[in-house]
C-alpha cells in the first residue's frame, strides 16, 4: 500500500506559518530600539543618496548628507554672508598672501577623537582636487601649513580675495573637513567610513542603501554659541534622529506627508501645491530662495552655435514666461531674469540686457540666425523626457526655433541618455548635439567661479566648451577681489562680455516649495542644503 | 523523474548564462553613462572621466565582460558602483519585502480567485457568474497604480485605517506587517484574481459537464466536496499553470508596486539601479530573477504529477 500524498487544511496552516516564520526571521535580526516619534524626523527629499562620499561627487544629496554629519571651516548665513563655523579667529597678512585660521577649542569627531589641523590640512587638499573652485583656488596657493594643532596658514602666491568664501561656499562640493585618515584617500576614489564633526552622526547599521538613511544626533558636537542662521551660527540637533527616507513616487511622498508618515517633503510637485495648501496639518515654505534656473546650454565647437549670432539669435527667440509658465504654471513661484548670475543675489545687476527689453523678437531672432550663416542643416536639441521641465522647454525651443525656420531634430531620451551625449565633442551628425536643457542652484550661478559653467576655457570648460580669454580674465579678477563692491562692479564687467558672446541662455528663476508638517519646527533657510539642525517636533 | 530535475536544473545554469551575455551587452550598448550621474551635474568633463576610468568603465568591453563574469562564476555578483555595497548584500536586504508581497499576494489571488471561479462555474449564467465575470475585466484592465492610488486614497488618507507606504518585518508584529502589505497585495492580486478565476471557470465548466461529475452528483455527494475535492482537483492543470506563470509575471508586477507602496524590495533596487545605470544591480537582479523564473517553471511542472498521475516524466 502506498500512501498518497494529499494537502490538508493542518499542513497548509504549518506550511503558511512556517513560511511566515522564514519571511519574519530577518526582521528580528535587525529591530532595535529607536527614539520616539517626537524625537525623529523623517524626511523625504528630492532623489535617492547614492555616494556617502560628499566630496567626490556634485551631487545635492551627497552634500545634503555631507551637512548632516561634516563641518565646515566656514558657512554663510541667511543672508548669504560668510561667517566662521569651525574656525574661531582668522586672518590676514598686510600683503594678503598669508592666511592664517585658528580652530575653535574642543572640535571633536563623532568617534571623540580630536579636530586638528592635520585633519583640516588634508581635507582641503582632497577637496580642492575635486572642486572648480578649489582648484582656481590652489592655483594660487603656495603652501597651506600646519602651525600647531590648532592652527594652519594658507601661503598664497599672490592675494586671492575669494579664498574664505570658496571655504564657505555652498554649491557643490562643499568644503566638509573629515579625518585625515579619510581625507587622505586619493580624490579619485571614494571614502569608505564616513565619520565627522558635524551635528549628526551616520548610523549605518540602521541605513539601508536606496531606502533609508538614518543620522543621530553626535553627542561630541560642539555647537557656536550664536543662534544658527543658514549654515553658520549653532548647530544644535533638537532631535535624537533624522531619516532620509528614499520615495521614488511623488504621489506617495504626499500622501505618505498627508497621512503623517513622514515630516518633510523637500520638492512636492507644483502641481499638486494647490491641494497641499488646502491641508490644514501641513506648511509650505521655500527654504532655498534663490532657487534654480534653467539653462539652454550651446555647443560652440559646432554649426551654428559656434557662431556668436547663431548664440544670439537665441537670446532674442525666447521668452522665459513661455518656460516657466509651462511647468510651474503659478507666477509665485518664478520670475523672468535677464542677470546672468541670477536675481534676489548680491552679484545680479542689469549690464547690457538690452536684449532682454526686446525678446522675444523672431524678427531679431531670424535675422540674426541667417547673419550666422546658417543654411538650414539639422539642429539636434537633445530632449531629457523624463523630467517635467527639460521636456517641456525642449518643446518649446524647437518649437520657436522651427518658427523662424530651422531646422530641429529633437533627440529625445531620459536623462541619462542626455548625460551621456552632451560628453560626446563629435558632429551632431556623429553622435554629437547642438543644444540640450538643464537647470542649475541659483545661488551657484551667482558665482562666477563656483559654477563650472561659468568658466568658457574651450574644451576644458562645461559641456558646451565655451571659450573666451576675456571671460577668464574677468573672472579671476573677480576671485581676487577684496570687497563686495569690487566683485559686484567686476560682475557687470563680465555680465557686459557675457552677453556679448552668449555663452547660455538662461530660461527663468523659479523657487520650489518644501512642504512639512506644522509640528515641525526651525527648519533654516538656506541654499545648496537642506539643514536638520535647529528643526524640532512638537 | 530525478533525470528530468538533473536535466531542468542544468538548463537553468544555460539560460542565466545567456540571460547574463545579453543583459550586460544589452545595458552596456544602451546609452547612459554611471560616471556622469555619479559625478553629478556640476562636474566637468575631466572629473566624469576620472570616474569612469577608476571604475573601469573605459576597458575593451570584453574585458569587462570578463571580470563580471569571473566573478559572477565565483559567487561574486559585484558591487554596486554607487554605494559600494556588494549586490548580494543589497539583494539580501531587500529580498524579505518582495517576498512577503509575493506570498501575500499569491495567497490572496488563489482564495479569491479560485472561490470565485468555482462559485462562477457552479452558477453558471447566474448574476453571481455575471459579476465574477466583470470584475475579472475590471481586475485585467485597471492598471495596478491606478489601484493602488485609488487603495491609498481610500483607505490610507480618508479612513485612515491602513499606512500609505513603507514594510513592517514580521518580527515588529504581525498587524504591522500585515497592515502593510493589505493595500499592495489587493493592489498587485487583482490582475491575478481576474486571471487565475477566468482560467478556473473554465476549467470547471469542463469538468463539470464531464458524466463522473452527473454520477457523484446522483450519487449524492454533497455540493462542497464535489466541487473542491473532486472537479478542482481535476481542473487543477490548468489552473496550477497559470498560477504558475502568475508567480512568474509578479516578478513585473512587484516593480510598480513597490514603487507606488514604496517597499523597499527587489522591484524597487532594480528600478533605482536601471535609472542610475549600477550595471552590477542590474545584472545581478536579471541574473536572480531568470533563476528564479526557470525553477518556478520547473515547479510548475512537478505539481502536474501530483495533481494528475497519467503525467510522468
């Protein structure tokens, strides 16, 4: 007799919970004890960190998490002005050539060890091999020093006036001072612990790599005494934790921020900011006020735009109401600037935008387009369709280049694909492009040396490879220069040349929202990061 | 029978083999460049190029064909060009959500659908019949974010009765755990319930008319055991196929779903490596999933025997 195998309701249930058993078993492992709800913030914020290594990319999440657990040697305050964070007392020589910065006493990493110049000394180094300003800058420095633990002096070759603003500069990469065991990897590799001085500590056994990020609060941080403002003042973590959660759906993020899920929410789509404005629980506020702008970049290595017309045609043809009208629709939300460092910075100013009076012109426009020579072959204006405003404005510059009868090829792809074929220096006919669309942090393009884009150094330069000696020139003018005055005059001088040989074309500032809970509290206003510090839950 | 096991195992080993050739030529032929997202938007040209050379993303792609695969034949799938972790590690981590999705939801589908079916079989032309019949068109032709927004709104925002988003491990508690995966896995399942019930219909519908049935029937045999003990059983083929290649296609399915419920699962590490192009995610994950797809089937075809002995292999 043979006995037949046959499923009973029992072995179903042993089967089903010995499954739920297998299926429960990792999670076991992993629980620990978490701080309370009022104690953690969670947040979700506009993409995914994928390098912990702040200084070897220019991504903005990289340096969002770089602010939660670095310090800096300087930062700038609410209202863009630089002031000390690490460094106590700093100064210079009467010739300007030697800077000389002292730490503030009882700087400690997260691990307890002390902050020394040796740390500080190393981190630089690193910083500046991967930076465009701290490489304009190390051109001009000679040696940087170590006097005593405490102390350091930089040695310059010749004055350099922008040297304590590149410390304290926001874009990205941000000046994070790390270990010197850590700041001497070499640049080209990335870190692989990630310990600092900052307010929060990185807690890796509780992060998950494309899911959550998890930051303490760093009991050996030693805040300033004055209240904190943008990235200066005092640092203070009123929280136990933050979480970076990792939401890849917009529509979920909201209604994960709606349903009290999560705390913040870094870039609600502005679509949706009409429904989020009618929810009594929840706040808008928009903490970078200098926002972003769009960006028309041209490639002067090819016809038409290696010619100046061809590039001003352009400037004549658009209008950035059609741009920002198309995707971020509410007029309190963006602005037309015809300032190539941006509007709302201390760097805008109105030189030779006459231009801007007139656009858009397709009279103008065409005129100036047939006077490049151009005689009709394809323009390739490569199309990013997986992000709203690329998409949009890539419509809208073949459309109004169409309008005065060129003739456009639109290369449509993600945006990888677009990253992709703006590094190939070929023909548009090989591979190459004529135009692509992007956008950059406004308070970036307020600064002609911490915008790569800024510089026009032919192939060296930005995709696009813009070249113009005068440009240079002006620009590390600019970077020498003592006062404010000196650099906003400087800055019209190169906003003047700028606009003669059109490097870009900017398509409107706009500002995003963030949207929190109204029990969440002391969020900073402040561009290039989004500080924890300061924020509390009631 | 253990030839056949021997035999299907061996083909597994040749089909990931081939799905490995063509998902690496595949993504490093696409465009895309990982060194140009990694080094962000402000970077110059010269620094994406340090990266891509540090990465070894300028090598003959032979070379790196090579390297990949030595590594993937030592039971090494790589490491994520991101965040350095290796992909076995990453897949491990997000492996407990995918397959809590998959097992509620596949255990949800088969008792919905195979009630429903059965019940549609049973009262065939009924308005009982009717309604299963609809909701298996709605079940197919709804999107599966469409639900699950729908599912959020409902029963996340409105009612407030169940979490919009996240994954509970079952060791912080069944409700949690099981709160978290009610809206994804009726999300997920009702393609699956509309499929597996029009498939059991069917089925039934033949085994029913067959002339055992009339004679259990005039036999007396009650109504219950009929259906499920007897005409299930022989309307299990079928049935267990499409299960079957349910299982298979929830390997699509838990992509959006995870997105949409934001489980941090396999769909989701996929996805976010596709759009960074972490060739090594990629690659692996593909790898995992042909394994896992061939074996499904092979399972597919072992369940034949029991449910039907004429089935030999």
């Amino acid at each position: 007799m043979t006995r037949r195998a046959t499923t009973s309701r029992r072995s179903f249930l042993k089967t089903g919970l010995a499954a739920s058993a297998a299926v429960a078993a990792p999670g076991r492992l992993t629980a620990q004890s978490a701080p309370g709800a009022t104690k953690t913030i969670r947040a979700v914020m506009h993409g995914d960190l994928t390098v912990l290594d702040p200084i070897w990319t220019t991504a903005n999440m990289s340096a969002y998490h770089g602010a939660m657990l670095y310090d800096t040697l300087f930062g700038i305050d609410a209202n863009l002005d630089t002031k000390p964070q690490m460094v106590s007392k700093w100064g210079a020589s009467d010739d300007k050539k030697t800077w000389t910065f002292e730490l503030r006493d009882g700087l400690k990493f997260s691990d307890g060890s002390a902050v020394t110049s040796d740390d500080v000394i190393a981190s630089l180094r690193r910083w500046a091999a991967r930076d465009g300003a701290g490489q304009h800058m190390m051109q001009r420095v000679a040696d940087i020093a170590k006097k005593d633990d405490k102390t350091f002096q930089f040695v310059l070759k010749e004055p350099y006036g922008y040297l304590v603003d590149a410390l304290g500069k926001t874009s990205t990469p941000l000046c994070y001072i790390m270990r010197k065991k850590e700041a001497e990897t070499n640049p080209m590799e990335k870190i692989t612990a990630y310990v600092g001085s900052g307010p929060f500590l990185f807690n890796e056994a509780e992060t998950r790599q494309g899911v959550r990020y998890v930051y303490d609060r760093n009991p050996n941080y030693l805040p300033r005494s004055e209240p904190a403002s943008g990235l200066a003042g005092g640092k203070v973590a009123k929280v136990d934790r933050v979480i970076f959660e990792n939401m890849a759906d917009s529509q979920t993020a909201l209604a994960a921020l709606q349903a009290g899920e999560i705390d913040f929410y870094e870039t609600p789509p502005i679509d949706l900011i009409g429904q989020l404005e009618g929810d009594s629980n929840l706040t808008l506020e928009v903490l970078n006020k200098t926002g972003n702008i769009g960006w028309l970049r041209m490639n002067f290595l090819h016809p038409p735009f290696n010619n100046v017309d061809a590039r001003r045609a352009m400037l004549y043809l658009l209008d950035q109401e059609d741009f920002m009208k198309a995707t971020f629709g509410n007029p309190k939300f963006y602005k037309k600037c015809p300032s190539n460092f941006g509007c709302g910075v201390p760097m805008e100013n109105d030189a030779n935008t006459g231009w801007f009076k007139e656009a858009p012109s397709q009279a103008k426009a065409k005129e100036y387009l047939q006077k490049s020579g151009y005689k009709g072959e394809p323009i390739v204006l490569m199309q990013a369709t997986n992000i709203d405003f690329m998409r949009n404005a890539a419509d809208l510059v073949a459309g109004a280049l169409r309008s005065i009868g060129a003739n456009v090829q639109v290369a449509s792809s993600d945006w990888g694909g677009v990253v992709n074929r703006r590094a190939v220096k070929a023909p548009p006919e090989q591979g190459g492009w004529n135009l692509f669309i992007t956008w950059a942090d406004g308070n970036a393009v307020s600064n002609p040396i911490a915008l790569a884009g800024h510089a026009a150094t032919g192939e060296k330069a930005w995709f696009g490879w813009p070249s113009d000696g005068k440009n240079e020139e002006l620009r590390d003018k600019w970077a020498v220069a003592g006062s404010l005055q000196e650099k906003q005059q400087i800055a019209r001088e190169l906003q003047e040349n700028a606009w003669n040989f059109v490097p870009h074309v900017w398509l409107g500032q706009w500002v995003a929202p963030t949207a929190r809970r109204k029990n969440l509290t002391g969020m900073l206003a402040v561009p290039g990061v989004v500080p924890f510090w300061n924020a509390q839950k009631a | 029978m253990g030839a056949f096991i021997i035999r299907r195992l061996l083909s597994t080993l040749l089909v990931m083999g081939l799905v490995g050739v063509f998902i690496f030529l595949l993504l490093h032929l696409s465009p895309g460049d990982p060194a140009a997202i990694i080094a962000g938007d402000n970077a110059t040209p010269a620094q994406i190029e340090a990266i891509r050379t540090s990465l070894g993303l300028n090598d003959p792609l032979h070379v790196q064909f090579g390297r990949w695969a030595m590594r993937v034949l030592s039971g090494d799938l790589g490491i994520s060009i991101f965040s350095n972790v290796p992909v076995a590690t990453l897949i491990a981590q997000r492996v407990w959500p995918t397959l809590s999705l998959a097992f509620t939801t596949i255990v949800l589908a088969v008792t919905l659908a195979l009630a429903a079916g059965v019940l549609a079989a049973w009262k065939a032309g009924s308005l009982a019949d009717r309604l299963v019949m609809i909701l298996s068109v709605v079940g197919f032709s709804v999107p599966v974010f469409v639900v699950g927004y729908l599912l959020i709104y409902v029963f996340a925002i409105s009612l407030r009765w169940l979490p919009v988003q996240g994954y509970s491990p079952l060791a912080e508690g069944f409700w949690p755990w099981a709160s978290h995966l009610i809206l994804p896995s009726t999300a997920l399942g009702l393609a699956y319930v509309a499929l597996i019930a029009r498939i059991t219909r069917t089925a039934m519908l033949d085994v029913l008319a067959e002339d055992y049935m009339r004679t259990a029937r005039a036999k007396g045999v009650a109504t219950g055991p009929m259906l499920f003990k007897h005409a299930l059983k022989s309307a299990g083929v079928p049935i267990v196929t499409v299960v079957g290649i349910g299982i298979a296609l929830l390997i699509g399915g838990v992509v959006i779903t995870e997105t949409v419920f934001n489980l941090p699962g396999i769909g989701r590490l996929v996805v976010d490596a596709i759009s960074k192009r972490d060739y090594p995610i990629i690659q692996g994950v593909i790898l995992l999933f042909s394994g896992v797809y061939v074996i499904i089937n092979l399972l597919v075809d072992l369940s034949y025997t029991l449910l039907d002995p004429r089935i030999r292999y």
